[in-house]
C-alpha cells in the first residue's frame, strides 16, 4: 500500500508529465487558452490514461517480454517480442480512444459532448504513449502499480494543463513585450511552473 | 517518382522553398507549435540533441514518402491508425539502428526514441501535407520540417551543454583552471542543466524570432 502511495505521488508531483517530461506538449500548448476546454481535455487524459497504462501493462506481461509466451505454449519460452513494443502499444492505445468514444457516446451523450473532439486527439497525445513506454522502462511489478502509475500521470497532466489555463487568462490584461506574447510567454511561464515543481524533488513517503 | 521528373526539375524553386520554409518562417517548434513533446527533454548535451534531430529527420522524410505513395488508397476514416502504424514501423527501424551503432546515446534518449511515433510534427506534417501531395514534394517537405526541428534542438543542446557543464559534444571549452575550485572565478549554471530551462530557453528563442520578423507576432 505504501509502495502504491508512493508510486502515485510520485508521479503526480515529481515524475509530472509535463514538467518533467515534456509530454503532450502540443496540446497542453495549443488547448490551454480557456479553463474550460482545458479541463475537458485534462479529463479525457486522466481517462483514458488511467486504462491504456494497465492495458498495455497486461500486453507487455503476457505478449511481449521475453518468454512472456510460455503460457501459450512451452515452445515459445524462448521468444522475445520486445522490438514490438512501440507499435503494440500505439495500436492499444489508438483502439482503446476509438472504443472509449464509442462507450461514451453511447452512455453518456453529456460527458461525449463536453469531451467532444479531444477523445480522438489524444491518440496522438504523446503522455498516453509516454506512459506506456515509462511503465515498461521502469518495470512495474503488479497490476495494481501500473493502474496507480497510470492514474497518477493522467491526474499530474491535468494538474499542470489547468494551472497553465488559468495563469494564461488572467496574463491576457498584462504588458507583455508584444514578440513574446502568446507562444512565447506560455514557454517561459511552463519553464517557471516546472522550475516551482522541482521543489517536490526528493520526497519520498 | 518519374512522372514527377518530366514535369519540373528535382529541385526547382518551389521544391527547394519546401525545404527552406520550415527552417525559418514556417518552423515546426517556434511558429507551428509542433513536436515539442518528445524533443526537449533531450537537450541536455549536443550528441543526443543531435542524433534525435537526425531520426526525427528521416522518420518525418519517409513516413511523408510512404504515406504519400499510399494516399489514394488510404480509406479516410482508418487513416490515422494507418499512419501510426507507418509511422510506428519507421520509428522501430530506427530504434534498432540506433541500438546497434550507437548504444550509449540509446541509452540516454530511452523513451524518447518511442515517443518520436506521437511527435505532433510528423503527424501535423502527414495530415497537412503528404495528404495531399506528390511523393516527393511530401519526401522534401519532411527533410525541411525535421530540419527545422533539429535546428532549434541542436541551438538549444549546445547552449545548455556550455553553460550547464562547460563542454562542447564532450569535449572541454571552458578550461578547468577557471573553475572556483581550481581557484577561479567560474562556476556552471546549473539552472541550464534542470529540464524547465529548455523550455525558458525556447521562449527566448521565440522572443529573437519574433522580434526580428514583425509578421509572426499574435494578435
């Protein structure tokens, strides 16, 4: 339990997508102009990351890893599918946004209103895949970790898109040097914001 | 490719603008707000900055080639997942590739290299461009937008490369005799070392740019 407390602070805060990683930049960039939209999108991230990460956990187990087949047949044991990863995970990801606006469209016409055309960008969101790739390089033990790993990014994603929302609204009515507005203020507010989370360095629960 | 051939020259003007665009005023990262992603997190020394400038490169090149070749097969609605998977093909090639010839600098850029199949350019650029056009103006657009790409990574590599660690690709340029320690007066900014100042960085870059071209500035 601690361990999954941990694993989830951590990428909330200190591990952060965006902060630290610089995933899913475009459309943390290009949607945050309103609160409104962004929280739409930071959702949907949340969402959708929170099942690809132990989706794609379960394929790299159970398909990809060195002897990962031997539960098929124990003639496979010596197999290792790992150079697949990439596109394993990518067709994983891009079928489970296409299943989710399927679900949701159907479900819940609200929730597919409000997320609208977000669900089909975020196939080509890089933190989705970024999840995947950092939970196969850090080599997750359970289950359980790679759901809270996956929860925690999506949720540190939403984090970071909403307080750049906000900070941008209110930055509209200040004297900004007119080269760097726009672009080039947001650039330098994330390179501060990012500055702010690397306080977070080093805790550990 | 031949047919192409007939009608203009290889490189005509209009061909060679495709190439030139993206490194200036048309530039993925500064003004189309594309590929930013995967990029800066591996800007911390030059040589990485430098081989992920070169597999975004070919990855953008070729996938523009390849998609553009397929374009009038491409039934439109599975065209984003045929383009991951193109995409998705190229970028494991180049994984491999990199493996085998250079180990370390695989080693360094981890994900990245994956990450390289969700770069918004070489998808911005397949839907924007190789959609729509011949197979080699699509193959000379790619060149020009990872160029561009790369351009700004291997300004950025190198500035924080000097000042963060006072090395150039490795190799020592401000000596060590100047440090504090060695009785000097100098110390690195460790500040360029932190991933935000990449991003600092840019917007400064984008500041310069924009002050010396008028057009681009917002509203």
């Amino acid at each position: 339990m601690e361990n999954l407390i941990n694993i989830f602070v951590r990428s909330v805060f200190i591990d952060n997508m965006v902060f630290a990683y610089f995933l899913g930049m475009c459309s943390y960039l290009a949607v945050s102009k309103t609160v409104k939209t962004s929280a739409g999108l930071g959702v949907a991230v949340v969402f959708v990351m929170a099942i690809t990460v132990p989706v794609n956990y379960l394929m790299n187990k159970f398909l990809l890893l060195p002897g990962a087949l031997s539960w098929l047949h124990p003639s496979l044991a010596s197999l290792d599918l790992s150079f697949l990863s990439f596109i394993m995970f990518i067709a994983v990801i891009a079928s489970i946004v296409q299943l989710v606006e399927m679900v949701v469209e159907k479900y819940s016409p609200s929730l597919y209103n409000a997320l609208g055309i977000f669900l089909p960008l975020i196939a080509v969101n890089c933190a989705i895949l970024g999840g995947s790739l950092f939970m196969q390089e850090r080599e997750y033990e359970t289950l359980a970790e790679a759901t809270v790993f996956g929860l925690g990014s999506g949720l540190g994603w939403f984090l970071a898109i909403i307080s750049i929302a906000a900070i941008r609204e209110k930055i509209k009515y200040s004297n900004i040097p007119k080269p760097l507005r726009g672009l080039g203020i947001a650039f330098i507010l994330t390179g501060l914001m990012g500055i702010a989370f690397m306080t977070f360095m080093g805790i550990k629960l | 490719m031949s047919e192409n051939n007939q009608r203009e020259p290889w490189f005509s003007a209009k061909n060679l603008k495709l190439i030139t665009e993206p490194i200036g005023i048309k530039n993925p990262i500064t003004v189309l707000v594309l590929g930013i992603c995967s990029a800066l997190a591996v800007t911390v020394k030059l040589k990485p900055a430098f081989v992920m400038a070169i597999s975004v490169t070919v990855v953008t090149a070729f996938s523009n080639l390849l998609i553009s070749w397929m374009r009038n097969s491409i039934p439109n609605r599975i065209r984003i997942i045929v383009q991951l998977v193109v995409v998705a093909a190229l970028v494991i090639l180049v994984d491999e590739i990199l493996k085998a010839f250079v180990y370390d600098v695989s080693k360094q850029l981890s994900v990245f290299v994956g990450l390289i199949i969700t770069n918004c350019i070489i998808m911005g650029r397949l839907e924007a461009f190789a959609l729509g056009n011949k197979p080699w103006p699509s193959f000379l657009d790619g060149i020009g937008n990872g160029v561009g790409y790369g351009v700004i990574l291997v300004v950025v590599g190198f500035f924080r490369e000097l000042l963060g660690s006072g090395t150039i690709w490795g190799y020592r340029v401000i000596p060590e005799s100047i440090y504090v320690k060695n009785g000097g007066f100098y110390e690195n900014n460790g500040m360029m070392i932190v991933p935000p100042m990449a991003l600092i960085l840019i917007g400064i870059i984008i500041w310069i740019q924009r002050t010396r071209n008028k057009s681009l500035i917002e509203e």
